[in-house]
C-alpha cells in the first residue's frame, strides 16, 4: 500500500496536480450558472493542460537549453516551453472572446446569471 | 529549388492572414473596399488551390519545409490528394459566401462591414491551415484561430447569438483543449509532433496506455468539433444564430474540416487494431437517427437545416466508418485496401462536397428569404418561391440534392455509400454492415419527408408576405451553387475519380 502510494502519487505528483486542476475547471465549466465563473473554469482547465506540458519537458538538475562552453550536464526540453507559449496566445484569444461575449450579454440582458438571461430570453419571446 | 506551385500551400494561408489585416485598416478609410479586398483574396487563394490540386494530382505529394527546417523538426506543409480536394471546397464556399455577404451582412449585421470581412478572413485562414498543414500541432493552432473566428462571427448578431456563441465556446475550447492534451501525450511518448513522423515512431508503442488515453481524446476533442451525435448540442443553437452566408460556412464546410482533422489523425496514426470503424460507424448512424427525429419537428427553416448538418456529418462518418470497418475486418492489411473501403471513402469524401454546396445553398437561400420577409419560420413562408424565383428554384434543387435524388450531386455521394455497404455485405458480411445498411436506407427515405416539406412550404403552398427577390449578389451565388449540383450530378465521373484518389490516399493505397 505504502509502496504503491509514493510510486504513483508521491512521485509522479506533477500529474496528479493538473489533473485535479482540470477537474475543478470542468466542474466549474459545466455546474456553475454564472457566466463569469465559467470563463475563470476555462481559465484553470487550460492552465492545467499547460502546466501537464511544462512538467513533462522538466528534469531534476537540467538547466536551461544554452550551449555553454565546457558543460557535459543535461538540458530540460526547451520545444514544451515554446509550444506552451503559443497555446497561452491562443488561451489569451479566447479568453478575450469569452469576456467580450459575456459583457455584451450583461449590457444586453444587465445579468451574467446564466438562467436569468434564458429566463429573460422567454419573456421576450424568442 | 522549389517550384513556384510547391510554395502556394504556405501562400495560401499567409495571404488569407495579411489580407485580415489589410481589411481592418482598409475599413477605417472606406468601408466599400472590405468585401471587394476579401473577395479578391478568396478568390487568388481559389486560383491557387486549384493549381495545387492539378500539381498534386499529376505531380504527386506536395512537401514545403517553414523556414527550411526539415522536419521533424521544422513545420511542414504537407498537401496530398485529400487535403487538396478539401482545400478547394473550402474556397469555392468560401468564395461564395464571401459574394453573398457583400449585401446580406448589411442587412442581418449592419454597419460591422470592416470587423465582419477581417474576422471571415481569419475563419478562412484557419480552414485553409487545418487543412494544408502536415504537423499536427499547427493542425490544433489552426483549429483555435478557425473555431475563435468561428465563436465571434456566431455571435455578431447580438441578442439571442451571443448565449449561442458563448455556448459554441465553452463547448469547442473543451474540444481543442482535449485535443492539446492528445497530443501531449503523444509528444511525451514519441517526442515529434510530424503526423508523417509520429505514424513511423508510434506502431511499436500501440499497446502503450498512454496512447490509447491520447486515442480517446482525439475522438472526444474533435467529435465536440465535427458535431457529432453526443457531442452535438452546441450546433442546433450556434448555426441558426449565426449571419446566413456563416450559417452556410459552419454547416457547409466546418464542421467537415473537423472531420477532415479526424480521418486524418485516426487514420495516419492509429491501425485498424483500435477499431475505431466500429466507433465512427455507432456514433455516425446515432447521428443520422436522433438528428433526422428533431429535424422533422423543427418550425424554424435555419434550425431544421442545422440539424440536417449533423445527419449529413453522420451520413459522412459512416462512410469512413465502414472503410475503417472494412479494413480492419482484412487479416492480412495488403498492398492495397479493399474496393469495398476505398469506394465507401470515396463516398464519404464526395459528401462533403455534396453536402457542402447543397447546404450552403439552402442556408444563403434562408437569407435571401429573410432579406425578403424577416422572417426564419416556416410557415411564414408560403410561396414565397414564385415572388423570388432564382432563390426559390435555386433552393428546391438544393433541397433536393440533399436528399440524394438523382441525377443531382447528392445522389451520387449517398449511392457511393450505400453501394460499398452492400458490397461488403457480400464479401465480409456480419450484423454490423446489415444493421447499417437498414439504418442508412431508413434515414435516407426518412430525411426525404422534411426536405420535401420545406419544398412544398417554398414552392407550391401560399401565405407569404409579397416580396420581390433579393439584390445580385445574394442571388448569384445561390444560382452557381444549384448550377453546380445539376452539372456535378450529371457529369460526376471526374468528381467521384478525385475522391477516389484522395480515399486511396488516407487508406494507405495511394
């Protein structure tokens, strides 16, 4: 039991953390009304994915992917950061489009609740 | 050196992406020139493509290496049969479309003219990416640029769009995130993000977890974005929501590049060992029945065609569904696949053109009629055919394509289907392939009951508002798009002959 615990818990603990954090973000994605609170779910959910990316390339005692004369360690792999870099660009963009999308529906419907505006759409028959 | 045709892939989508620019600013001097910059680009990318397809076609595989970097390093453009033949139908629509918002999006989004055309340009970019690239992270960039594109123009209408277009969001950002994380997993087993690379570097790793986990994200991922039937529900909302000339784009093509990315993923890197035919088979006549049921009670034109789309993306997954199937029922994977396979592909692949045209049709002819009377419900509808013949003729080939009736292009891509099933019912036989022949006929003969509604509602009924037809440019795309059904159907030879080329091509037989 202990054995098993620290082999695939203990120490693979990096994945365990962003699955965790994809978890709340997909619960706050599908269960919260607020509109708002989804966005912060999307949020999570996609920094976790980052933060599995970025754990992935990282080694114990590597540095950073400079050749520097005379140096015989190891390098942690620098193409994880640099595919990160542009899903964050992407993570930022849709962001953007979310919160853009949901002020319009607060100057629209003056709610970010999810059920208020569903409510609001009925009564204007739609 | 390369020749100049080798550099048009890369071509094709930098110049989409420059032109997005060069409208935004262009709208701050004179709001005219948005569309007639955009139109004018669609159409160099169109006249490129078609060299591409002429070049892939007699010259073989395209291969352009970004910044000369050989992969697996470097980013390559890889363009093949089949992402040539898809390239092309996402610029005539694109083409099209483009024509018919010059005037529609005036109407339905006024005054948005310069926004509308940059952020089109960008949704195009994105096809035109998914579609050339041969590295599978480019693929999942292009994916995001094309779906944000995608979630701003649903929701420019304002109002009811807007809970649709955020809907649409949170739903595909779950779908693209899963597919990141697919493709994490692969990079963490293999360490190339080369599709051609990862085909080599991943047989021996079949068995691995790891893979497997990647295998059901991918399908997951990419279902959300292909609308497929659990995953469907965002569609029937965002589509109808959304101008009409980007109804009849998301319907029409973008949801069959999401397809595209599918086939291309699961059947570059995984083998018929997973069986996911059985996979796409299940969920594609899932589709095509629950969305055929909703379909037949819908009051709302737009509605009743967004659910058309997902029984078309069902019809389109069954294809590939039995050549996946078909494949991996054959012991011993030959040289080259069965005939059975290859024509069930072709007959999928033949479907997105067919069902790409004949539902662009029917959703820019919706917005010719909502130009004419505002209104999107059926039974406001009746007659209105006689007051605006072109969109009224123009839509009943339309529907009737889409039903499969001959000799329209529809007929041919469903026969293709229908006759590979049976074809291997007599050569592999088995519950699976008869149970889906049944399916199939039925929703074929089902779907006929609300297209000819619709028809008979347009054409033959009365009740309308009197109206007169809509201005040229929104005609003229309707009149090319029912033009090409009729010529399409009735020379199909040259047509289904690329298809097949492009089946061979995914099956591994080209």
């Amino acid at each position: 039991m202990m054995e098993w615990l620290i082999e695939e818990i203990l120490a693979k603990y990096n994945y365990w953390v962003s699955i965790i954090l994809m978890l709340i973000g997909f619960y706050a994605m599908i269960a919260k009304g607020n509109l708002i609170k989804k966005v912060i779910g999307l949020s999570i959910f996609q920094t976790a994915i980052f933060l599995f990316y970025i754990s992935l390339g990282d080694i114990t005692g590597g540095t950073e992917p400079i050749v520097i004369e005379g140096y015989k360690g190891i390098y942690v792999n620098p193409l994880l950061h640099v595919l990160i870099l542009t899903a964050i660009v992407v993570a930022v963009a849709t962001l953007a489009v979310a919160l853009a999308l949901v002020i319009s529906m607060y100057e629209e419907y003056g709610t970010i609740e999810e059920e208020e505006i569903i409510e609001k759409e009925r009564e204007l028959g739609v | 050196m390369l020749s100049p045709v080798e550099q048009f892939p890369v071509l094709v989508v930098a110049i989409s992406m420059l032109s997005a620019f060069i409208i935004l600013i262009a709208g701050r001097v004179n709001k005219k020139s948005c569309c007639f910059i955009s139109i004018a680009t669609i159409l160099l990318q169109l006249i490129m493509a078609f060299f591409i397809l002429n070049h892939v076609l007699t010259k073989g595989t395209i291969h352009y290496w970004l910044g000369g970097w050989k992969p697996p390093w470097g980013i390559e453009y890889l363009v093949d049969a089949l992402n040539a033949y898809v390239l092309v139908i996402v610029l005539f629509l694109g083409l099209l479309c483009a024509i018919h918002s010059k005037s529609s999006i005036e109407h339905e989004v006024p005054g948005k003219n310069a926004s509308f055309f940059t952020v089109y340009q960008l949704f195009i970019t994105g096809l035109c990416g998914v579609t050339v690239t041969g590295d599978i992270f480019n693929m999942y960039v292009f994916i995001e640029i094309l779906s944000l594109a995608a979630y701003a123009l649903v929701a420019s209408k304002g109002g009811i769009a807007l809970r649709a277009g955020f809907t649409y969001l949170v739903m595909g950002s779950i779908g693209a995130c899963f597919f990141l994380l697919g493709i994490g997993f692969l990079y963490a087993v293999t360490g190339s993000l080369n599709i051609h690379d990862l085909s080599l570097l991943l047989p021996p790793l079949y068995g691995n977890r790891v893979v497997q986990a990647a295998f059901i994200f991918f399908i997951v991922g990419l279902g959300i974005k292909m609308a497929i039937f659990p995953l469907h529900t965002w569609l029937p909302d965002a589509h109808p929501a959304a101008p009409s000339p980007i109804s009849a784009m998301l319907s029409g093509i973008m949801i069959m590049v999401g397809f595209y990315a599918l086939i291309r993923v699961l059947f570059t890197l995984y083998p018929f060992y997973y069986n996911y035919g059985l996979i796409l088979l299940i969920l594609g006549l899932l589709s095509m029945t629950v969305a055929n049921l909703f379909a037949f009670f819908q009051k709302d034109l737009k509605r009743l065609l967004a659910y058309s789309s997902i029984v078309n993306m069902g019809i389109v997954a069954t294809g590939a569904g039995v050549a996946a199937y078909i494949l991996s029922t054959v012991a011993e994977p030959s040289k080259s696949p069965p005939e059975a396979a290859s024509l069930a592909m072709a007959g999928a692949l033949l479907h997105i053109l067919s069902h790409g045209v004949g539902k662009a049709l029917v959703f820019l002819g919706s917005g010719n009629i909502h130009y004419g009377i505002h209104t999107r419900e059926l039974a406001k509808m009746g007659g209105i055919g006689r007051d605006m013949p072109f969109t009224g003729y123009s839509m009943t080939v339309g529907l009737l394509s889409l039903l499969g009736l001959p000799p329209l292009l529809g007929f041919w891509s469903k026969l293709l289907i229908i006759m590979s099933v049976a074809l291997a019912i007599r050569s592999v036989g088995g519950v699976v392939l008869i149970t889906t022949f049944i399916l199939f006929l039925f929703n074929v003969v089902y779907a006929a009951a609300y297209y000819l509604r619709v028809t008979k509602v347009l054409m033959i009924e009365s009740g309308a508002v009197r109206t007169h037809e809509a201005p040229f440019p929104m005609v003229f795309p309707v009149v090319v798009f029912a033009l090409f059904c009729l010529i399409g159907g009735l020379f199909p030879i040259s047509l289904i002959r690329v298809a097949v080329r492009a089946s061979l091509i995914i099956l591994g037989g080209g």
